[in-house]
C-alpha cells in the first residue's frame, strides 16, 4: 500500500455554526429575565402557582436540547477534514458513522473562492471545487482559512497531476 504525503490540511472554522451559537446565547438572558418576572409574581395573576414548577422544567428541558444540539454541530463542524495530496483531494466527515470520499486531482475541472463579508472579517472563506468525478460533482470546502492559497495551490496541484498523467480537458 503506498501513502502519499499530505500537501495540504484544513478544517473549516466553528464559524459556521454561528446560527446554532445565536440559537443557545440569546434565549438564556430571556430565559432568566422570565424567570425573574414569575419570581416577582408579575405574571402571578396569569401563571397559577402549580404550573410555574413545570414552566421552569420545560425552559430546563428547552436549555437542554438546544444545548445538546450546539455540541452535535460543533462536533459535526470538528470532524470535518479535507486533505489534498499530490494524487487526490479527500474528504473526510462524520461522527460516529466516517465518511471518506476522494476525488483525483486530474478531475477537477474548475474553481470559485467566495468571501462573505462575514467570513472576511475573520480571514476565512468557501472554495467550491467543480469536478467530473460521478459522486461529487462540486465539493464545498466552506469557512476555511486562507481559501485564495489553498485555491492556487490545488490548481498547480491538479495541473501538474494532469501532466504526469497526460490527462486533458476537452469540453
């Protein structure tokens, strides 16, 4: 079996996740503010006392999921991994079930390097790889680190991949 030395190694960024961020942060101080008001008995007249117990149970029960669902994306995002090695680009994913797909380098037919504002601010980016292979046709390797240097470096990569292999395009 003969491995090839990896060029190049990249995670995206916990970035993506920012939704899933927003979806746990913002509700807590709402949370408390509303437990704070049925302490208060503000809302004592439209609360009975026999059901403020379950309502704090189920924001409990609420915090809990939303929690859990956090710390599967963060994991889900974590175990993402493109490598790119002088005969193929891989990518490898899953949790409990791994995910490895390869996509040889002399496939690869064209680039896109997109920059949301978002990403920018903090050096990140997506590059959509658009390839003939049957199983992946565009590969997104989304919110990564310096996506313009990892892009000229796949395309000297994949030219000099389709050289060694006399491979040419011919649309």
């Amino acid at each position: 079996m003969i491995e090839h030395a990896s060029y190049l190694t990249c995670r995206p960024s916990q970035l993506l996740n920012l939704g899933n961020f927003l979806l746990v942060l913002i509700p807590v101080p709402a949370l408390l503010l509303l437990n704070d008001l049925i302490d208060r008995h503000l809302l004592a007249g439209v609360i009975p006392e026999n059901m403020e117990d379950p309502i704090l149970w189920m924001l409990v029960f609420w915090g809990i999921v939303t929690g859990a669902n956090l710390v599967y994306h963060m994991l889900r995002i974590q175990s993402i991994c493109y490598e790119i090695t002088a005969e193929e680009l891989q990518f490898h994913s899953g949790i409990l079930s791994r995910k490895h797909e390869y996509i040889e380098l002399y496939r690869v037919k064209d680039f896109q390097v997109q920059r949301p504002l978002i990403y920018r601010i903090f050096g990140l980016g997506n590059l959509l790889i658009y390839t003939s292979d049957k199983t992946t046709p565009v590969l997104k390797m989304a919110a990564i680190r310096n996506p313009q240097t990892i892009y000229k470096n796949l395309r000297d990569l994949v030219e000099q991949n389709r050289r060694e292999k006399h491979v040419f395009e011919v649309d």
